[in-house]
C-alpha cells in the first residue's frame, strides 16, 4: 500500500511540475521581443551577411599589405645596413693597403734616387716648369665678354640696309621680348594646385594595384562558374595586363599571396585552350618554276632514294666502260 501511495504522489508531482513549466514558457512566449537581426527577412539577412562578408576581406587585405609594406621595409633596411658595412669594410681595407704602401719601400724608388743622383738637372727643369706655370695660373684673370647691342653697327652697313634690319638684331629682339614675357606674372597663368592631380608613390601604387587585381580574380572566379563565355575572357585578358602592371613593383610570390595563388594565364588555358594546330602535309607540291631548297626536301620519300641509286648505277656504268 505505502509503494502505491508513493507512486501516485510521484506521479502527481511531476504532473504539477509540468504544468508549471507549460506556463512559464507561455509567459515567456508572451514577454518575448525579437531582436533585430529576427525582424528582418531571408533576403535583407542574406545581403547583410554578404555586405559583412565582404568588409572582413577588405579588412584582412588591408592588414595584409601593412604587413607586407612592413616587411618591405625591413628588407630596404638591411639592405642599407649591409651595403654601409660593406662600404665601411672596403674602406678600411684600402686605407690599410695605402698605409702598408707608403710604410714599404718599393724597389722603383731607389732605382728613382739613383736616376736623380744621377741627373740633378733634370729635377731642377722640372721644378723651374712647375713654378712658371703656377705664376702663369696666378696672373690668369676672368674677363667677362659684353654683350653687342644691336644699336652699336657699322654706319655703311646701316646705310646700305635701313629698310631691312639685320637677321642678328631680329633675333636679338625676339629673344628679349620673350623674356618679358616669361617673366611677367600676369602673361603666364600657372596651373592650378588641386588635390586631384597628384602623383602616387610607390605604397599607394601598389595598394592600388593590389585591389584591383584582388577585385578582378573576384569576377574571374563568378563568371568561371557561368561558363567560358566572352566575359570571362575578357576578364582574364584585363587580369593578364593588371598583373604585368603589378609585377613592376612587387614579386610573383607576393601577388600570389594577395589571390591564393591564381594566375589568369593558367586560367586561361583551362578554360579558354588555343585550336590546336593543323598537322603540315608531309608530302608538298611545288609550284612549277619554283625551286625547292635542300632544307624543304623530303629525305624520307622512297622514290627519290629510288632514282638516286638509279643514277648512281648508271654513273659506275660509265666509269667502268670509260
């Protein structure tokens, strides 16, 4: 009896606990708000995924250039360092060679000396030479050349020519107006200084560069799926040309890094292959008055090999009854 008793009072518990579970989550259900990621449809989440999706690789390809400038940098940097050591070692080393030299006698000097015991003049006459022309040197003076105006002109030649002036003068005359002109502030208006034309250096080329390349393997990979069509060839011959541009300023391995190892020539070929080539006829026929070259001859012809033997046959022939 106690068993039985026990079992229903277990049996009435749970049932209660039950109950009340059902009305809290009722409650629950009621007080409910929904975020705002749930209010909005399968399509509006779907963009706004995609639109995320696509900051986050904007994001990681910018961090991946500052990583590559970083190392580019540092590359710059040793490369410095190393050729200032380099430069500094050489130095040393020449200036060691130059001290060795003057401490060392070498041979040529005592076969000097003796040549100069030998003939004393000889070094007098140099000597007077050297002083002759440092005085020559010291009496030298800038002359400064003066300019012929075309005023000052032989009278006969005026004479003779007044309607017409001298080639000389017109020229000279031109060349001062347009000098006036060049130097007036106001004849000459100046380009105007804008933000928009500029010029990039290298970082911002490359940075450039890079994401166009990225953006073009992008449309590459989705017009791959559609099919070879005309758009994706022209597509890859845009990313052919984007890549050379890019390979000016950075290495294969660093553009392969960018797009996951991609390269639109490879791409091409397996999806856009070349016709193959059409098989050459072995045997070809010559125009009749055209002589064939010895490199266009056909040795593997039996015929031919025929007749040579042929007429070699008929040459021994003759040999022999001659």
């Amino acid at each position: 009896m106690k068993t039985l008793m026990n079992l229903q009072e277990n049996a009435e518990l749970i049932q209660r606990y039950l109950v009340i579970l059902r009305l809290r989550r009722e409650e629950t259900d009621r007080n409910y708000i929904p975020t705002p990621w749930e209010r909005l449809s399968e399509e509006e989440q779907l963009l706004l995924s995609t639109y995320h999706a696509h900051v986050h690789q904007e994001e990681d390809l910018e961090e991946q250039l500052r990583f590559r400038t970083f190392l580019r940098d540092i590359r710059a940097k040793n490369k410095q360092l190393h050729q200032k050591r380099y430069l500094e070692k050489m130095s040393t080393f020449e200036a060691g060679v130059i001290r060795q030299e003057r401490a060392s006698p070498t041979p040529s000097v005592d076969t000097d000396n003796g040549s100069n015991c030998e003939v004393p003049s000889q070094l007098r006459q140099d000597l007077a030479a050297a002083k002759e022309l440092q005085a020559r040197v010291e009496s030298l003076q800038m002359t400064t050349l003066t300019r012929k105006e075309p005023a000052a002109l032989i009278p006969e030649t005026m004479g003779k020519n007044r309607s017409d002036p001298p080639p000389n003068a017109e020229k000279d005359m031109l060349m001062d107006v347009d000098k006036i002109e060049s130097e007036s502030p106001e004849a000459t208006p100046k380009r105007p200084i804008t933000p928009e034309i500029r010029i990039l250096t290298k970082e911002d080329q490359i940075k450039l560069r890079v994401k166009e390349n990225v953006s073009l393997w992008r449309l590459c990979q989705v017009a791959t799926r559609e099919g070879p069509a005309e758009k994706l060839q022209a597509l890859l011959t845009t990313a052919q040309e984007s890549q050379k541009a890019l390979q000016k300023l950075i290495d294969n391995e660093e553009i392969e890094s960018y797009v996951k190892g991609w390269n639109p020539w490879d791409e091409k070929k397996i999806h856009l292959p070349s016709p193959p080539k059409k098989n050459l006829m072995k045997f070809k026929r010559n125009e009749s008055g055209k002589k064939q070259s010895s490199t266009s001859t056909n040795f593997s012809d039996p015929a031919k090999w025929k007749k040579v033997t042929d007429l070699l046959q008929m040459a021994s022939g003759l040999y022999q009854n001659v």
